[in-house]
C-alpha cells in the first residue's frame, strides 16, 4: 500500500485553484482544445487522440492537459510557466506530481467535472489516483477512483432539498460531499482508506468548499450513536471472490462475501438516520438459492432495527459470467493479458458454489418515517434508457406526493384539483380505419421516462385533468360519457390517479 497523500496545504490549494481558473483549465476548453472524438477517446481509456490534437501546443491548457488529465510528464519548465503560483513545487507538495531532473511526473490526475443542478450550472476540478490508462496496467489495490458513471448517477440521485446534516459512506475522491454540500449544511465523509480521505480534503479545498469534515472507518462506526438527515453512498459494492490471487480493490471491494456489504448498510442504517432523514445509495444483490434478488433487498429492509420506508429500483441485471468480466475489466486486466482467464474463473466458480444466477444492479432510496409506520414500499425494474436531467428533484417530488397522498381519503382525494405534468404525452394506436385505439399510451419525458398502457378511462380522465374541476367531478362526467356506474369508476381510477400523482404523470393543482 502506497502512503497517503501529504495533509494538503490550504494556502498551495487556493495557489492551484488560481492557476487553474487562470489557465481556463475547464472540460469544455479541453474538450474544444482536443475535439469531441478524442474526448470519446478518453472516456474509453485511450490517450493518444487527444495526445496527437495537443502536440504542437505548449501553452498552460495543452501543458496541463497532458499532465493532469492525460497523465503524461511534461517538462519542469513548462509546467512552471503553466502553473506561476504554484509551480511544480507545489505540485510536489501536495502529492500530485514528483520531479525528476527537468520533468514533472503526475502521481494523480485532477480533471474539471462540470455539473447542472438546481442551483445552476458548476465546475469543480477533482483530484484523483492514476487511472490504469496513464499507469499502463492494472490498478494497485488502494487505488483511488476519480469521477466516473456510477458516481455521476448517484449524484444525480442526491435530493436537492434542504438538510442540516449529511453523512457519505465510502467518500473516495469526495465527489458525493462535494455535491452533498450543494444542498446540506455539514456534511460527514468516511472512508477506510486514509488516502482516499486526503483526496477528499484536498479536492474540498481546491473547489473553496468549507463545512466537509472526514473521519476514518468502515461503514456507520466512525459515526456511532449520531444521526443524520441524509445518508450518501457509493459504497465498494463490487462482488469478488475471496480466494488468493484476484485483487481486492478498495474503492470497489468491501472485503465480504457477495452482496454482505449491501445487505450490511441496508440493515444497519436505520438507526442513524434522523426522523424523516433518507440514505441513497447504489447497490448490487443477487439472486442466489432460488430468491430473486429484489426479494432479498425486501428481507434486508425488514430486519432494520428501526422501520423504514423503501423504494428500490433495479436497473440491471447480469448473468455471473457477464458480470465477472465487466469487473475483471474495469481492474486494468483484458482479453488476452494474463491472468484474465483466471480471474474469469474465479468469480464464476464462486457464483456457482453459492447458487448465484443473477446480479442486479439500482439504485435504493431509504427513509425513516417522521412519524408512525412505514407507508412506503416500492420494489421495481426499470431497465429503460432514462431522459437527460437528473433524477434528485424527481425523487424529491415523488416522496412528497406520497406523503400528500398518505394524508387524503379517497373522499378528499376526489375533491382534489389535478393537473397532467408537461412532460406526458400520449399516443392512440389504431388500425386505420377504425373508430376507437387498439391502444392508449401514456408516455413521460421526465423522471424514469415510465410508458403506461392505460384503458379509455383513465386516458379520458387524464386528458382532464387542467386543474379546474376536481377529481370526482371529471369522474362522475366520464362515467356518464361511458354509461357506467359512477361509483364503480371512482372505486377503480382513485387508486391508479394515486400511482400516477406518486409517479410524476400527475401533480396536485
């Protein structure tokens, strides 16, 4: 294991953070400076288009580009000229670059991640380990992950409402603090690597963020007997076989057997979340011994010490073969390097032994009721591509419909004004020629992008709802237009109006 990082210098952080604004040291100039191929390119883990469009430059966005993002050493001079205030000396200081003779080595990569939220548009610059494309092979086991897509998604998943204290589980680079913060008053951030916590401080104060404050351990015990308002993880969910020989990664392996770790924070967070506080997290679990996986998540809630509401999505669901490569993979190991093979048949022998046919991965959502018992349980596959934007204020919205919905009969619900939200449009389905749909369709720009086959009642309600007339208004009006009992359409409409307000296709007037 390689040592932290140096305790990061305040005063060299602000230093790097003027240099780097001065140098316009940005993902969309970067992105312009070497094209939207090679940025593709990198994403995939190959440097060298962006090496190619960056050769003939040596001004201080191409100097750092090289250095930071693509990890490739530059000369001692240049970096110098690119970075006046903190200079490669600085650099060396905060464990980011070492010099060697008349070169400037990077020990890290620190990238600018632009970011949309509900407060606007924002930039931070996040410093993180070589991945395995500067390093040229597979990752050492304490390596520490920079931003990539499952980090994105949760940070997308993060509630954009107020809270006054937020905790994040497995902080690694620091990303979900950083974006917790946006909306959180303090937040916590744990980690059992001590390195990663040094990123995280680091990048914290590189990016001006105060009110961040770190604290080593696994899981809840650097936090025991506190209580939080949001809960935020990404924890090392990665299945890996405990055998000899297959690295244990820690920003990806918690070092249990399966799906333990997942299982552990569900059962384990209760207790810590303050009275209407939620914990987001991503997760895996499989379906092993004949118990499908999203059952087992449903087990894992039910012995919580404390009741909790549960909304559980998975969006995927791979065989044990499919899964082990995808990992093995990701570890810098690949088709035809050695010990590929190997490490293929490690994870699928161990799927085997333990009767494991499927892992699924989603997203889980957490809440401890404010008052009473738990009223929320939500269990669900949804594997379609989901609409651009992300998905905090949509979660924020549902839970608050749900609990608006918790407090209506379904006498008051009918007297209720409901609107259609604008992103829902319907399609009619019809042989041509035919006076009525085959098949009514109702489609949702926003949010999980849900498509619902509805009958000619609910689509004539639907297509109601503008928000001047109540709900059992527009009901009695369709029952008659149908010629069927009014109270009998109440009785079936009522509770599919409740899923589509929950659910975002409707929203109160």
């Amino acid at each position: 294991m390689r040592p932290p990082l140096p305790e990061p210098d305040p005063l060299l952080c602000r230093d790097l953070a003027t240099d780097l604004g001065a140098a316009e040291f940005t993902s969309a100039a970067l992105r312009e400076a070497w094209g939207e191929s090679a940025d593709t390119a990198i994403a995939r883990g190959l440097r060298s288009p962006a090496l190619r469009a960056l050769s003939e430059r040596d001004d201080a966005l191409a100097v750092l580009g090289r250095l930071l993002v693509l990890g490739r050493p530059q000369p001692l001079a240049l970096v110098d000229h690119a970075l006046p205030a903190t200079r490669a000396d600085g650099l060396s200081r905060l464990g980011l670059a070492a010099i060697e003779d008349d070169d400037v080595v990077p020990s890290a990569i620190v990238r600018p991640q632009s970011f949309v939220d509900e407060h606007g548009e924002g930039e931070w610059w996040i410093a993180s380990d070589l991945d395995e494309a500067a390093l040229g092979g597979p990752l050492p086991e304490d390596h520490v992950l920079g931003v990539g897509g499952a980090s994105l998604t949760l940070a997308s998943l993060q509630l954009p409402t107020p809270a006054e204290r937020g905790l994040d589980i497995g902080a690694g680079c620091g990303i979900q603090a950083l974006r917790a913060r946006r909306n959180v008053a303090h937040v916590v951030a744990t980690d059992i690597s001590e390195r990663a916590l040094a990123f995280t401080r680091l990048n914290a104060l590189l990016n001006g963020v105060e009110g961040i404050e770190t604290r080593a351990g696994s899981l809840f015990a650097p936090v025991a007997g506190e209580q939080y308002d949001r809960v935020v993880s990404n924890p090392p969910f990665v299945i890996t076989p405990r055998v000899e020989g297959v690295p244990a990664y820690e920003y990806r392996d918690g070092g249990l057997v399966g799906d333990d770790l997942v299982a552990a924070f569900v059962t384990q967070v209760g207790p810590h979340l303050a009275p209407g506080g939620v914990a987001q997290l991503l997760g895996n679990w499989e379906t092993r011994g004949g118990v499908d996986g999203l059952d087992r998540v449903r087990e894992w809630v039910a012995a919580s010490s404390v009741p909790l509401e549960a909304w559980i999505v998975e969006r995927e669901s791979l065989d044990p073969l499919a899964y082990a490569e995808l990992w093995v993979r990701d570890g810098g190991t690949l088709p035809g390097t050695p010990g590929f093979a190997q490490l293929i048949d490690a994870w699928t022998i161990d799927f085997a032994e333990r009767e494991v046919r499927a892992i699924g991965f989603g997203y889980i959502l957490l809440r401890r009721p404010a008052t009473g018992e738990p009223t929320l349980a939500r269990y669900e596959r949804m594997p379609q591509p989901l609409p651009d934007g992300g998905l905090g204020r949509h979660l924020a919205d549902a839970l608050a419909a749900h609990d608006a919905l918790a407090r209506l009969n379904d006498g008051e619900l009918a007297a209720s004004l409901v609107v259609v939200a604008p992103d829902v449009t319907e399609a009619r389905h019809q042989l041509p020629g035919a006076e009525a749909p085959t098949l009514i369709e109702l489609r949702q720009g926003a949010g999980f992008g849900r498509s619902l086959i509805v009958d000619p009642g609910l689509a004539a309600l639907v297509g109601a709802c503008d928000g001047d007339l109540p709900l059992g208004v527009l009901i009695d009006a369709i029952a008659e237009l149908l010629e069927v009992d009014a109270g009998d359409l109440r009785a079936d409409l009522l509770p599919r109006v409740r899923e589509l307000v929950f659910t975002g296709f409707l929203r109160f007037g």
